[in-house]
C-alpha cells in the first residue's frame, strides 16, 4: 500500500442527506402521480421540482463532491474537482451549505474554491462514521499548520482511527479547547433566524464527536406552563378541526 492511500481521508455524502434526497423526490413524485386525473398543467411545477431535486441530489451524492485529505493536497469541488496542495492554502472557511478554502495559484492569485457541506454532516469512507462540518475544519486546519509530511500521514492516520469517547465538561478540557468550547456554546445559544435548527444541528454533532458536554439552559417554569397550554390548545384545536370537517 502506498503513501497516498495509506494516509487519505475521504469524507462523502451522508446517509442523512441521501435519505431527505430520496424522500423529498418521493414526495415529488407522489405528488405528481395523485394529480395526474386533475388538470396537468396546475400540476407541472411538481415535475419540475421533483426533477431539479432529483438532479441536485444525483450531483450532490456523486463521488466528484467528495472532500479528500491526503498528506500533500486537498481536494473537492461541485462539478468539476480541485486539489490544493496544503502550502498554497491561505484560508478556509465555510456557510450553511458548503466548505471553501483559498489556494494560491502559481502566479500568485487567490482562487476559492468549495465543496458541498451540509448541516447533516459527511460521512468518513475510512470509518464510516460521521464528520460535522466544524470538525472537518478542524482537521483541515491541523493538516494546513503541520510542519511536515509524516505529521500530515500521523494527523489522517488518527482521524481515521476510531476510539472511544470519554465525556468532559467544558471545565475539563485544555484552555485551548475551553475556549473554542465557549464560543461554540456562545453561538448555540444565540443562534436565530431562519436556519437556527440547521446551525445549532452543526455544533451539537461537534460537541458529541469530540467528547464534549454541551450545557443546554434552565428552562423555568412559567416557560413550561406555557408550553404545555399552547400544545394543548393546538391539539383541541386539530381536534375540534377534524370533527367539523367529518361530520358536516
């Protein structure tokens, strides 16, 4: 076995995303198939979105999205792939739906590049176990800072090697992780708008791979006795819909 295949990450779609793909185009189609007796052309965006969806997802899970980190490059892309080697890297960042990095080209322009990355995690080809976009940063950014090549080969080496998670509070981790650990909790916390689901999804699949407690607040009280009577007026509310709708 050489170098290049000994010491090589690949992270790939996860099954999460391949199963929302699956059933959002189902839903499609099925969507599709029980308006056929109406008139078709109320219908036809149906087809379109079960098409664009259909599309998207056969891109999106196919092997030219995979991100792979080898001892001397990294690589990805959408549709077409790019592979940086790591000392012409000069940042990397991500969003809601993809992972970029900054490569310097020879004649010393910055190009971005990127790779599709969603709150659901990539899955590790190695391990088969789940890598949330935080730790994929993470590993990219120990890679980008080693000094040397047999660092990069031990670095891959230990992020495919699977172990067993010992749980620590914040308090118990190294002042360099306390701190990361903080702002994440920070930003968990604070997150709003419309994709604070998505985004609080992201750090608490970093804190359970890494071993870290994530503290969730104190709901109080009066914020549980208003819970419960909105969830029992929304359900009497359903119910008093359905014995109108069935017995008029």
């Amino acid at each position: 076995m050489n170098a290049d295949s000994s010491s090589t990450i690949t992270l790939r779609a996860s099954k999460a995303w391949k199963g929302w793909w699956i059933g959002t185009t189902a839903f499609m189609i099925l969507i599709v198939i029980l308006s056929m007796s109406a008139e078709a052309i109320n219908y036809i965006w149906c087809v379109y979105m079960a098409v664009f969806f259909f599309c998207m997802g056969l891109v999106r899970t196919s092997k030219h999205t995979n991100l792979k980190m080898s001892h001397s490059y990294l690589e990805g892309g959408y549709f077409f792939r790019n592979r940086t080697s790591w000392d012409r890297i000069s940042d990397v960042y991500s969003d809601l739906d993809y992972l970029y990095w900054e490569g310097i080209t020879a004649n010393k322009k910055t190009k971005t590049f990127k790779v599709p990355y969603e709150h659901w995690g990539r899955e590790c080809k190695q391990n088969g176990k789940q890598v949330s976009k935080e730790l994929a940063l993470e590993w990219i950014q120990k890679l980008r800072k080693a000094k040397s090549m047999s660092e990069r080969i031990a670095l891959i080496n230990g992020f495919a090697t699977i172990r067993t998670i010992v749980k620590k509070e914040i308090s118990e981790l190294t002042q360099e992780e306390q701190k990361k650990a903080k702002a994440l909790q920070k930003k968990y916390h604070n997150a709003g708008g419309e994709y604070r689901m998505e985004r609080r999804n992201e750090i608490r699949q970093y804190f359970e791979q890494k071993g870290w407690i994530l503290p969730q607040p104190k709901i109080s009280k009066g914020k549980r006795i208003m819970a419960g009577i909105f969830l029992f007026l929304l359900f009497g509310f359903w119910i008093c819909f359905f014995i109108f709708a069935f017995t008029r």
